[in-house]
C-alpha cells in the first residue's frame, strides 16, 4: 500500500522531537532547523506520492484524496515561510512554539483529509488550541491576551454547535462517516427535519471559522493581538483548512441538499463581502484592515460554492483553489512586511516608500494583488471566480462583488498613498533579516508570476481534482 501519509507522520515525529529538544534545553535554533528539515522532507514525500482519490484509513475516518493532497501542499508550504518569519521576527525563545504551529498543521492536514465527522472535530479542536496559545505568544501584550479570550469563547461556542449537528445527523443517518451520511441523504426519506437542522449547525460552526458575517467578531482582535507572524499563519492556513472542510462536507456529501443551503450561502456571501470591506475603510491599524479585508475574501470564497452546480461544470471549484492558493501568497507577504518591520499603523508607514523603497515596493505588490489590480495574481484569481459566476448565471452575485471589489481600492491605496505621498515622521530605513527577504521575494515573485503564467498551478489543481467527485 502506497505510504501517502508519510509526511503527516514526519510532521508528527518532529513536534514531539521538539518537546524533547526543550527538556534537554538546546539551542532554539535546534528546534527551529529540525522543523524546518522536517517541514522541507515532508512536501518532498507528499509531492513523491501519486494522488489516490478513494484511498481512506482507521475505518474510512480519513480520506487521502486530492481533497487533503493540495490543501496538505499549501499548508507546509505556509508553514515553512512562518518558520522562517518566526525565527527573523519573532525570535522565539521557548522551543515549544515551533511545536504548536507544527501540531496546528497537523492538525489542519489531519482536518482536510477527515472523512468522518468525529475527526473533522477533532482536528478542528487539535488546531484550535494550537491557536489559541501562540496567539497569546507574547504573554505580557495585554492586547494579546484579550484576543486570545476572545477566541477562545467564540471558538469553544463553535464547537458546541459541531457536537450538536453532528449528534443529529448521527440520529437520523446513524454513522459519523460521511458516505454513509451522503447515502442516507440520497434515500426517498434522506431529508430529515433533523438531518438538516443538523447540516444548518455544521453550517455556522464552520462559518466561526471561515470568518463570514455575522460569525466574523474574533477575527480583528486576535488578528490584531497576535504577533504578526501568528496572524499570518491565522490568515492563511486556518482558512485553508476551514475552507478545505467547508468544500469536503458542502461539495461532495451535501450537496444534494443545496437547495436548502443555497439562500444562506448567498445570503452571507453578501453580507461577509459587503462588512469586511465597509468596516476595513475606516481601519488606521493595518493588522485590522487586513483582518476585515481576511472577512471580505471569505465571502469572495464563497461564490465559488454559490456557483457550483453539478460535477460536469468544475470551474467554479477550480477558481476557488486557485484563489485560495493567491489569497494565501498575498497575505503571506503583506503580513510578513508588517512582521519584518515591526509597524501596524498607518501612521507608522508614513514615507515609508522613501526610507525603505524595496520593501515598500512589495508591500504595494501584495496590495495591490489583494485589491485586484492586474497584472497581479489577485486579478487573475478573481477574474476566474467571478468568469465561473458568470456562467453560472449568478450576475446579482458578481456585480455586488465587483462593487465591493472597487470599494477594496479605496483603503488598500490609503496605505499606498501613505508611503509615497505622506512626509516621513522619522526614523532610519528598516533593514530585515535573510529569512525574511527570502520570504518577501517569494512571495512577491509568486504574486508576479502567478498572474502572468497562472498554468502551473491550475494543471497541479485540476490534476489533483479529478476523481474527488
């Protein structure tokens, strides 16, 4: 049998390897190069496997499909740039923090393979905590410690809304396992009162997690009081993740019952874009102007789900990969100038273009390819999304995101406008770290050439994504 788990357990070995690292009391940087070699070995088994879409294990808990195959890929890739800012910016001084994000990805990786919905939660809780601890990495932040409380309720009522519709979708379909549900759903008496209002819970615990109106209130605080670093990794990979199981469950073993989840999809896609934008123009503090702007691309996302309508027509589920591939590379480098630098306000950027020109050079990039202005691949990935809506026949949908897409200008070139056309309040030109250029120049070189020669990626995706239907 095929070893495609492999790099889940190289992940696994070395977080425990790390906890052992610090009973021993070794270097950091022990903990840090073990990580990072474990992280580099387990993308190089991942991409030595072939995709097996119907391979399942533990009694078809987990499915190792393409599902899990590229949300596994984004997910080390992102995390091996957060080591990187990690050791440039935040210079952890407790080992055990290179165990948390690894666990977190674990558990990410474990959540976007789970086929069962016991370990959905589990995973979803494995991550969870991960979170809930490096964000409150630096302990003596006030700020730091009231995101983390914050998230922490908002999170435990999450979970409490996933035991319960998973405790109602097991009364009526009596199984945990998703095929099994999905048979049930197929059956001339699958559409149970309480199989839905089951599905509905599921719904808004996932919906805590993907950040859409009205679920969305941890994410300026604990995007905010999170080390810039912590945030970033929140910004991508927990969406990555979330999203991953969102598509699994709504996608594929509920989608017979779309006509009953439609109008609330469409209802917080809405919504989620119309808030996160709105609320962003009034942000100074960049960390929460890129969290509403997190709040908007989650309803962007969200089209995707709106548009799809039968297995014959993929490309709503291709864009919806390609745009959260772009959205993870984009937010990936605006946070990490923002780690790099140590600034979060708007005032803080005042001249910057002139003390810092390289730096505030990627810095626009990265905005301006998270405002949609081409030839970046923010572009691309929403001229895709919404070209898959289009033919999907959702114009309502497309031109209230086209509006908000031109409201997400206005406040993404305030920051422009603020480096380049602001006096400086002082201070010297910021010189960074070799971990963090390296991250920032690819991250901006992805941004370039992704919305110039976006075929790489959309082969790797459609490869990945056949036979997961």
């Amino acid at each position: 049998m095929s070893m495609i788990y492999l790099p889940l357990i190289v992940i696994a070995a070395c977080a425990f390897g790390i906890l052992l690292c610090e009973g021993w009391r070794l270097q950091k940087n022990v903990s840090f190069f073990l990580g990072l070699l474990a992280l580099i070995a387990s993308l190089a088994l991942l991409l030595n496997q072939e995709i097996q879409p119907h391979l399942t294990f533990f009694s078809h808990s987990l499915k190792l499909d393409g599902i899990w195959y590229v949300s596994t890929f984004f997910l080390i890739i992102i995390s091996i740039f957060i080591f990187l800012l990690s050791h440039a910016s935040l210079k952890p001084t407790k080992k055990e923090y290179f165990f948390f994000v690894l666990i977190a990805l674990l558990g990410m990786s474990l959540i976007s393979a789970s086929n069962h919905l016991l370990m959905i939660f589990l995973s979803l809780e494995l991550f969870s905590l991960c979170l809930y601890v490096l964000v409150t990495y630096n302990v003596s932040d006030v700020r730091a410690n009231e995101a983390a409380m914050k998230y922490f309720i908002l999170g435990a009522f999450a979970a409490g809304f996933f035991v319960f519709g998973t405790a109602l979708i097991y009364a009526v379909s009596g199984s945990f396992v998703l095929s099994d549900i999905g048979e049930v759903i197929l059956a001339p008496s699958g559409y149970h009162p309480y199989l839905l209002m089951g599905v509905s819970l599921l719904f808004v615990s996932l919906a805590f997690k993907v950040a859409a109106v009205p679920f969305h209130m941890w994410v300026p605080d604990a995007y905010e009081g999170a080390p810039s670093v912590v945030t970033s990794f929140m910004a991508t990979a927990v969406k990555i993740a979330a999203f991953s199981v969102l598509f699994r469950l709504f996608l594929t073993c509920f989608l017979p019952l779309k006509t009953y989840w439609h109008t609330s999809f469409f209802v917080l896609c809405i919504a989620t874009m119309v808030v996160g934008n709105v609320a962003a123009l009034m942000q100074e503090n960049l960390k929460r102007m890129l969290a509403y702007s997190a709040i908007a691309h989650s309803g962007y996302l969200l089209i995707a789900f709106i548009s799809f309508q039968n297995i014959s027509d993929l490309a709503p589920l291709h864009a919806f990969w390609f745009y959260l591939a772009v959205y993870s590379v984009m937010n990936l480098g605006a946070f990490g100038v923002l780690a790099a630098t140590g600034y979060e306000t708007l005032k803080d950027f005042q001249g910057f273009g002139y003390r810092s020109a390289v730096l505030a050079l990627l810095f626009s990039v990265f905005l301006m390819s998270l405002a949609g202005i081409p030839p970046t691949a923010g572009f691309l990935s929403k001229f895709y999304l919404f070209s898959a809506a289009i033919a999907s026949k959702q114009y309502i949908l497309v031109v209230i995101a086209l509006i908000n897409a031109f409201i997400s200008v206005y406040y993404y070139l305030k920051v422009l406008i603020a480096m380049y056309m602001s006096e400086s309040i002082g201070g010297e030109k910021v010189s960074i770290s070799l971990p963090a250029q390296v991250t920032l120049g690819v991250m901006f070189a992805l941004t370039i050439y992704l919305g110039l020669q976006p075929g790489i990626l959309n082969d790797f995706i459609q490869n990945a994504m056949r036979g997961v239907f």
